[in-house]
C-alpha cells in the first residue's frame, strides 16, 4: 500500500475568513424561521456529559432529557447522547426505542496519547457495548510534526474498527494554531474515511469557534465537489446560546446549502446549549422569558 | 432578456441538475441553496424616523425657503419621500455669502482646540442618531441596511471624530511649516454615499479652519437634511457649514461662484471635466475624486475562499454603486473553472430585496435613471460577445433592483470591461503572468482602486507598486479607514481624502 501523501489545499487568510464567519452573526432569525431553527437545533445538539464523576444515574437523567426534553410539548428528542466509552451500555439501554444515538468518545479521549492497539480495541469494545457513533480524536502530535501518514493510517485503522458505527474525527482545533493547519487535517480525516469532522474535544479552553468551523465546512464542499462524498460536521464546545447556533445553522445554509441542514450531517456538542433552546421555544409561545429556574438542568 | 442566452444561477433548484465538475471526475448534485429553511423577514422598524414633507436649505445657521422643490424618491418602493428646493445662482451666492462672513469673523479665528470641541460634538451627534441616519439613508438611497448600520453610519461619525483631533494640532502636520486655511470651499457630493461624503468633505475642511457650502446629490437628499439638524444641535456657528438643494445646474453654479477659494467633487469623470475647464485659470483650488474601473486580481496561490468574499465585497457592496468598485477581475486562467463555481455557489446565496430587511445583501439600485444605465450595459455586453451569469432570484414588484450579474468570455476591448457602469455587474478576465496581470490591470484610463490575492507576500508588494493605483488592498476589498488616505490616479481624480493627505488640499502650506 502506498503512503498517505496529502494533497495539495488551499490556503486561507485568517482576516477575510474571521469577517466571514463574523457576517454570519448579522443574520436576523425571526418568527417563524426562528421557531424551525430551535426545531432543528434541538435534533443537531449532540447532549454531552464527559467527566470523570459520571455516574448511570446521571447518563440516565440525561438520556430522559435527551429523548424529551420539555415533556408536553411536542419538540424532537437530540440527536445523541455522548458519553465515556464505559457508559455506553447505560446509555443504550436508556435510550431503548427512541431515535436517539449513542455516541461514545473512544481513542485515548482527549489527548488521543496511547498506543495504537489500544485505541483500535478501545474502539472496537466501545461499538460491541452499543455505540452507534464513535467520536474520536486525531493524534495532533503526530499531525503538527507533519507525520501526515501516521494520522490517515490511525483514522482508516479506527473507522475499521467502528465497523457499522459512524465515525466522526476530532481535530481538535484548537491545538492546530492556524486555519491552514485545520484545512489539511480536515482533508486528511476526509481522506481516511470520517464520516464527519469534529472541532474540539470541550476539554481545552479554546473550543469551536464560527471561523474554525467555516473553515471546516468549506473543506467539506470542496471535498464533495471533488469526490462526491458528503461528510458531516460537528462544531463542538463554546456553543451556549441559541442564538450562537442558529448563527451556526446560517453558515451552514449559506457555504453547504440546505441539503446539511439535518441531524445525520450537522451536529453540535454541547451540554449546557439545551436548556437554552428551551427557554428560547417557550418564549416564542409565550412572549415571556422565562427564569431558568423553571428548565430542569438534567 | 429575450433571446439572450443567459446563464441563470439558480438558488433553489431541486439538486438535479448535474454539475460536470472538474476533469475527469464523477458529476455530483449541485449544491442545493433552496428554502428548506428560510429567513423570515426580518424588517428594521423605521417609526423613530420622521421625514418632513419638505426640507429647506440651510444657510447661514438657518433654514432658507428656495424655489423649483422636486421630489426625493425611496428607490425601493418608489414612493415620494420628502421636497427640496432646487438652488439658483441667487441662492448660491447667499450660501457663499453666508460661509464667507462665518469664515471671516468667527471660524478662522477660533484656536484649533475650539474647532476640534465641534467636530467632536457632530461626531458624537452622528454615533447617538446612528439608527435614524441608517434607516434613513437606506430609505433615501435603497442601500441595504445591514451596510448603512455597519458602514456608512459608523464611518461618517469616525471621519469626524479623527479629523476633530486634527484640529489642534495641525501646527504640528508638516515639520517645518506653517498652515492656514484656505477660505469658503464648494463640495458637490454623489448619491452613492451620501452621509459618509459629506463627512469626508465637512470633515477635514473644517478642522483646517475652512467654511463650507455642500451640495447633495438630487436623489439623496435626506441624510444631508438630517445633518442640519444635527450641526445646530452640535453648537456648529452659523455659516461655517452650509447646504443647499439642487441637481446639476445648481452644483454648476456653485462651483462657478468667484468667492470660492477651493472646489471638491466626488462624482462622474464627464462632470469632473467639466470642473476642471469652468475651474481653469480661476483663484480656486480643485480636488476631485471620480469614475473607476477597479482591477481585483486574484493569482492561482491566493486564499480563494476568501477572494470570493472579496470578489463579492468588490462589486455587490452597495449594488456596485463604488466608484472603487472592482468591477474587473482577473483570474489566472489556471484556477478560472474553481473560481467560477466558487462564485457561482457564493451568489446563490445572496438575498436580493427589501433594503430595510436585516438580512439583504443587495439592495435597490437608486434611479430609474441608473438602472437603465445597468441595463443597457449589460445589453452591450450580450451583443458584444460576452457570457453573461445571473442570479435568478426574485425581485420585489415595485422599486429599482437589478440581480447580481457577471459576465466570462470578457476580452478587454468590450465595453464592459472598458467603462464604469457603475451596478452590480461583474467582467471576468484571465491572465497568465504577473506581468500580463499588471499590463491588462493598468490599461485603462482609470485608476482608483486594485485588490490583490496572493498567499506569497513578496508577489503581493511587488504587484502593489506596479499598479497604477490610488488604494490598493491586499487580500481584502473595499474596506475604509479615516486615517488611510484615498484618491485616484489618471481619469480617477486628484487630491486625497482622509489622513493627514486629506488635510493637504484644505491648507495653505507656508515655509
């Protein structure tokens, strides 16, 4: 088998690609497109809680948030429910009969700093617990020392492994120090198989932000020009308010089109944007914001 | 467009038509930009604004009933906004009269620090009415409001707010001399930015000690209007600013006017020439700041993403109505084909419309007069030859609008390529060098405005010097600083506007 050899990308200019990504803020959601953006929102949030001090019961809660989260109203479940490869089998077993994934992060998650083998069974086991999609992080040591090779051949090893599992790639973007660097790798983890591209792992202090992400998406649409492959994206981290990620949703439509605007190809990790959302949807019905007080945290 | 073959940019077609894709590679569904979810409207509320039936000029600190009143037009509905009163050469002279006396015994005299106090006010006065002077702008001018509120808005109070610090400090603008100022000056402005020229022209003037008489363009009016209120309010004496009403005769009559000691214009090459030989052989300084055919040249190694950004900025900002618009882009003919799907998606995706919804891109041309203009322009770019692109959005009934348009197949003879037009009309070119870039770039009569995209540093400064240029952007477009001078070269004008150069053609230098 050959070597990965990368192919050439374009470059990017981090001040026009900042003012980009900022112009996407300008865009005035209102009334009814508002109410079908916290529709779609709420079936893109991948509902995340990776801690060390995770218990069943709280994977549980956050399964029956997940699955309704403003019970008597008529509102999608999430998309997925992200947990540590060990809770896995809790979470499968929560979220029996509803449309709601399981998604695991395997790999050494965070810092994707172990032995190879450990992550191909790392992954395998956390596919036979349950899981239906495996976020996994690229090895940015490997990356920023340029040894391209090794980080396609890990991605193709891990997407193996996943078997039907979906498989989203972390590149951890925050580490990679420029939009160059987060171009290559996103064409890397595309080449070796990703079935998205994910930002951040939410354990460093700089997680998504919109330019990483359009970024990102833009390498998705030259990708699919190129291949014809659709990859998926998930920015993920730093997206607390409604109103960011409809932002979000409007770069979307406006560097990928409408064909992205659904839970199997847009995603958003986040845990505390749910409860948000919420707030934001009872507002619209009711005119009034209401305290937070009256949204149940998990 | 009956009988041309236009290629229509569709926004929401099904995704079934194929798209061959670059060689040899697998057609893929085009990108779907449809309505899947789609913005509501999202309309600015203009109730805070209140128009008067009619507006009168402003001389001598107070308003000053005139004759022939015509009608100013919101060029998105149509509907009449407001009168004004057209200037004669009586009314002309009373305004010269007026900034002569304020010149004379009130203005010239105040020490810098005191000029400096009444631009601050105006400045400040401009960012507290910043909504009012968008949405009327927009309302006057058919700009979109999102540019008035984030652009032209903003930009005017920052002109006067750099320039009032000037104004105590000018002692200390030449080493080596002294300045004084010149006396009463005649500013004619253009319709395309409306509030942000007069506070290019008011601006330094004043800070340098001159008295003004501005004269709004005919169909834009009311933001000047607005100012008036805003300069009495701001404490400005009377006199010192001066604005009055009129199309072009009664600019001609300003600028004929022998009390002047200084003539700007912002506006046509053609009427620009017609200063110049009025001008000729009198007391009176000029500036002037004209047409252009801007080149925006992007080489096979630049950010392309981000170009098309800047091919949008260049040439859809404010309908293309700039006259640095970069209204011709080069492309190296090795990345044309990516180029042109790139701008193709990138159009699909611009919301064409209602000027006061929040989220329009392009709004309404501002004259039937323009917009015929468009059109027949791009007639002659059909029956010249050239492949015309356009968005196939759809446009509101009533109002002036024109959808974004380019046009491949461009060779440089066509009159397109050659001629301002002055709408959101685009002619693409190719090149194969840096130097054929350059050549093709500097064969025009004009030279205001270039931008340059290029990943390699030293390629975009060597590029940057051999152009013929006034401003030149380096991978951006279109983007103001007051403290960055601006200005053509060639059939683009003289003078410079902002920075310490904009003072320059508002001073007497003595050694």
């Amino acid at each position: 088998m050959c070597p990965y050899v990368l192919p050439p990308v374009p470059s990017v200019d981090q001040v026009q690609a900042e003012l980009r990504a900022s112009s996407f803020r300008k865009r005035s959601i209102k009334t009814s497109a508002k109410k079908q953006a916290l529709r779609l929102i709420l079936s893109m949030i991948d509902l995340t809680t990776l801690e060390g001090m995770d218990t069943p019961d709280k994977v549980r809660r956050l399964c029956r948030k997940g699955r309704d989260p403003l019970p008597g109203e008529d509102l999608p479940s999430v998309g997925a429910i992200c947990v540590y490869p060990t809770m896995v089998s809790v979470a499968k077993e929560a979220l029996a009969g509803s449309s709601v994934k399981v998604a695991s992060v395997a790999t050494a998650f965070p810092s994707g700093q172990t032995f190879h083998e450990l992550k191909i069974e790392e992954t395998r086991r956390t596919v036979a617990a349950g899981a239906d999609e495996i976020d996994m992080v690229i090895s940015r040591g490997a990356f920023l020392a340029g040894d391209y090779g090794r980080v396609f051949d890990e991605i193709a090893a891990i997407k193996q492994a996943c078997g039907p599992a979906h498989l989203k790639v972390i590149l951890e973007t925050g580490e990679l120090g420029t939009y160059d660097q987060v171009r290559r790798a996103s064409r890397i983890a595309m080449d070796a198989g990703a079935d998205f591209i994910k930002t951040s792992t939410g354990k460093i202090s700089v997680a998504a932000t919109m330019p990483v992400t359009l970024v990102m998406l833009e390498a998705i649409r030259d990708f699919y020009l190129e291949t014809g492959r659709i990859i998926g994206m998930k920015p993920a981290g730093g997206i607390r308010t409604a109103k960011e990620a409809w932002h979000y949703l409007a770069m979307v439509k406006e560097t990928l089109g409408d064909t992205w605007l659904t839970n199997r190809l847009f995603r958003i990790g986040a845990s505390s944007l749910l409860n948000d959302v919420l707030m934001q949807w009872r507002r619209l019905s009711s005119g009034r914001y209401q305290s937070p007080v009256y949204f149940s945290e998990d | 467009m009956d009988g041309i073959d236009v290629k229509e940019i569709q926004p929401t077609s099904p995704g079934a038509s194929e798209q061959s894709g670059a060689k040899g590679r697998t057609p893929v569904p085009e990108l779907l930009f449809g309505d899947l979810w789609d913005y509501a409207p999202a309309p600015q509320n203009t109730s805070h604004v209140k128009i008067a039936p009619r507006y009168e000029h402003f001389i001598g600190g107070e308003f000053v009933a005139g004759t022939g009143y015509f009608s100013t037009l919101n060029p998105a509905t149509e509907e009449r906004l407001s009168e004004v009163p057209a200037a004669d050469d009586e009314m002309v002279d009373r305004a010269v009269r007026a900034a002569r006396e304020a010149f004379d015994k009130r203005w010239s005299k105040l020490p810098g620090s005191e000029r400096g106090k009444v631009l601050y006010r105006i400045g400040r006065a401009l960012q507290e009415r910043s909504r009012e002077l968008a949405c009327l702008e927009t309302m006057d001018n058919g700009k979109p409001i999102k540019e008035s509120r984030d652009v032209d808005v903003p930009l005017a109070a920052a002109h006067f707010l750099y320039y009032a610090g000037w104004a105590d400090k000018l002692d200390y603008a030449l080493p080596g001399a002294t300045v004084s100022p010149l006396g009463v000056c005649g500013q004619v402005i253009p319709w395309n930015f409306p509030l942000l020229m007069a506070a290019w022209k008011i601006a330094p003037a004043l800070a340098a000690g001159n008295t003004v008489v501005l004269k709004p363009a005919e169909t834009t009016p009311l933001t000047a209007a607005l100012l008036t209120e805003i300069f009495q309010e701001a404490g400005v004496p009377p006199g010192v600013i001066n604005i009055i009403f009129g199309a072009g005769a009664s600019g001609a009559a300003l600028v004929r006017h022998p009390d002047l000691n200084k003539v700007a214009f912002t506006g046509s090459t053609e009427v620009g020439r017609a200063i110049q030989r009025t001008l000729a052989g009198s007391k009176k300084r000029l500036t002037l700041e004209l047409g252009g055919k801007g080149a925006n040249i992007i080489f096979d190694d630049a950010p392309l993403d981000q170009a098309i950004e800047g091919v949008v900025e260049g040439i859809y900002f404010n309908q293309g109505h700039v006259c640095c618009a970069g209204s011709r882009l080069f492309v190296q003919e090795n990345v044309l084909e990516t180029v042109l799907r790139k701008l193709t998606h990138r159009l699909a995706s611009l919301r064409v419309g209602d000027p006061l919804d929040k989220n329009t891109d392009v709004g309404a041309i501002n004259s039937s007069e323009q917009l015929e203009k468009i059109r027949s322009y791009v007639d002659i770019g059909c029956a010249e030859g050239a492949q015309m692109h356009q968005l196939a959005c759809e446009l509101p009934d009533k109002g002036f609008f024109f959808r974004p348009t380019f046009f491949t197949n461009v060779v440089p003879a066509h009159r397109i390529a050659r001629e301002e037009i002055f709408g959101p009309v685009l002619a693409i070119q190719t090149f194969r060098t840096p130097d054929e870039a350059v050549q093709k770039a500097n064969n025009s009569p004009y030279g205001l405005s270039a931008g340059i995209w290029t990943d390699k540093g030293s390629k975009l400064f060597a590029m940057a010097k051999a152009l013929h240029a006034g401003v030149i952007w380096g991978n951006t477009f279109n983007k103001f600083d007051p403290a960055s001078p601006f200005g053509g070269f060639k059939e683009s004008g003289f003078g410079r506007e902002g920075g310490l150069h904009g003072l320059l053609p508002y001073m007497e230098v003595r050694g």
